[in-house]
C-alpha cells in the first residue's frame, strides 16, 4: 500500500477537485491511499485583496508548491488557471485529468436577456478579463468587485447587493449548483481565461508520485491548455491582465482563440489561428495581438 500526502486549498471546491483526482488515480492504482493536507494560501488569508497589480504571483498556489518543495507533500491539485505561466523549477505537472466545461456563466436575480443589459446593472466579479469584456460588450452596466467562493459570491447576489456575478461554469458543475436563472456565456465573445475548467496535479520532479499520476493525464486537455498558456506566457500578463484564451484540438491539431484588452479595457483586439505546436502557437498569436493592440 502506498500513502500519497495530497496538498489542497480548503475551500468546497477545492476539495471536491481533490477527491476527483484522488478517484481517478486509485482507479489505475488501487493500492494507492491518500491524506489530504489542507494548506492556506494567500489568497485564503487575504480574502479582500482584489486581483490588481499588487496581487502576488502565486497567490493561490505558492504555499502549497513550497509545501510541494519542502517535502511536506507528496502532489497537489490545483485549478489550472490559478498557477503562473513560470515553471516553479523542482516541480512538474504530472497530469492535467480530462478538462471540464470551459465557459463563463452569468448568473442572475431574475430572467434577462444577454442583448439587452439595462443601463446601471450591476455585475459581480473580480476578474479584469470578466470586467473588461462587460464593458466592452454590454455597455451601460456596473462592474463591482467581488471575492470568496462560489456560494460567498451567489449569496452576495441573494442578498440583493448585486443584479449579477460571473462564475465558471467548472466550479458550479462541479460543486453540482444549478442556479435558477443563468446564461451560458458564448465563449467566442466572453472568450474565458487560459486553462479555465482544468485541473494540474503538481509533483516533484522524479518523485514516485509522478509515476504513479501520469496515468491520468489527457493528451488532449494538455495539449489546449499548453497553447493557452504559452499565449499568456508570451504576453506577459498576470491575473491583472485582461487577457483571455481557448484552444480546441481536431486531429492533433490547435485551433486557438484569444483576446487582449488594453489596460483601460477601451480597446480590444482578437484572433483565431492554427497550428500542431502549443507553444509556438501561443508565442505566434501574442505577438499579434500584442502588435496590433499598440497600432489600433
């Protein structure tokens, strides 16, 4: 029997991504165990703090890959888009399991119409991607700030201090929350953030938990997410950055999609641009976004 020390993040779906993981590498290794290890992160700590540029890198995910390092655990799972695009040198993404929904998801205090957000509609999140894209498609509504988990955020628009809130479809299947009244936002116009809805199970380089997770990894969701995020890499941004990518695969090849804003949210450019190689397709399509949003 093997006994891996699994690092996590405390909140419900934290932990459910976790379990998920843990399911899916007992299935191919039955005489694994595991003990979860719940780790704060700054971002745990400094629950206020908005997503600006004095954000840390790392803010969800630094205390558990020093854990990581530290040798206090043995993997960690973590949501994908929460990892800088910098490899931590020492640790490897062993698996990214197969990727969950993608979009973004508005969800509401009554039945609207997307086309036709009335002027002053207030519209919760803390994104900068989120943000911009609101105000730049749907003009004449408020964006307010909005941190916590996914039932903090929801209750908040409950309460009646919101119209709206922006939440990823991931974490609402996930959690298996079905709001009343939702929208599935269009990915070609809300274009949602590099790697939303994958998981990465993090792991010492050459540590025995990185043969045993391997199994689990899915080319597919890798090979769409390591576009993503060499577009984001290659653009230079942080979580502060309205920046935003998605890749789809047909037949080993990439079909990636992305937006940049400027920095005010006035502007923005978008592509759309294929390829076999996820970091020279990245790269390419940075660099020409980056180009054209400085001429426009």
């Amino acid at each position: 029997m093997t006994l891996l020390r699994i690092g996590t993040r405390g909140s419900d779906l934290a932990l459910v991504q976790t379990r998920t993981v843990c399911s899916l590498i007992h299935a191919v290794n039955p005489n694994v165990q595991f003990q979860e290890i719940i780790i704060r992160t700054h971002g745990d700590k400094a629950a206020h703090q908005p997503f600006d540029i004095h954000w840390p890198a790392g803010g969800f995910t630094g205390a558990i890959e020093q854990a990581l390092l530290d040798n206090q655990i043995d993997l960690a799972v973590h949501s994908y888009k929460d990892l800088p695009t910098a490899v931590t040198p020492g640790l490897a993404i062993a698996a990214i399991p197969p990727r969950e929904a993608l979009h973004d998801v508005l969800v509401s205090d009554d039945e609207i119409d997307l086309a036709a957000l009335p002027a002053g509609y207030r519209i919760g999140t803390s994104s900068p991607r989120r943000a911009a894209q609101f105000r730049y498609f749907c003009g004449g509504v408020t964006v307010h700030a909005l941190r916590g988990n996914v039932p903090t955020r929801i209750a908040k628009l409950e309460e009646g201090e919101l119209d709206a809130v922006v939440l990823a479809a991931a974490g609402l299947r996930r959690l298996n929350i079905r709001p009343r009244h939702a929208i599935d936002l269009p990915v070609e116009r809300f274009v949602p953030a590099p790697a939303q809805g994958a998981l990465a199970v993090q792991v010492r380089e050459g540590s025995e938990a990185e043969r045993l997770v391997a199994p689990i990894d899915h080319a597919e969701s890798r090979l769409a997410v390591d576009a993503e995020r060499a577009y984001l890499h290659a653009i230079g941004a942080g979580c502060h950055t309205p920046a935003s990518a998605f890749a789809t695969i047909s037949n080993g090849a990439i079909r990636l999609t992305a937006q940049l804003f400027s920095d005010d949210g006035s502007r923005m450019v978008d592509g759309v641009a294929e390829g076999v190689d996820p970091d020279l397709l990245g790269k390419k399509m940075a660099g020409e976004l980056k180009n054209r949003l400085e001429i426009e």
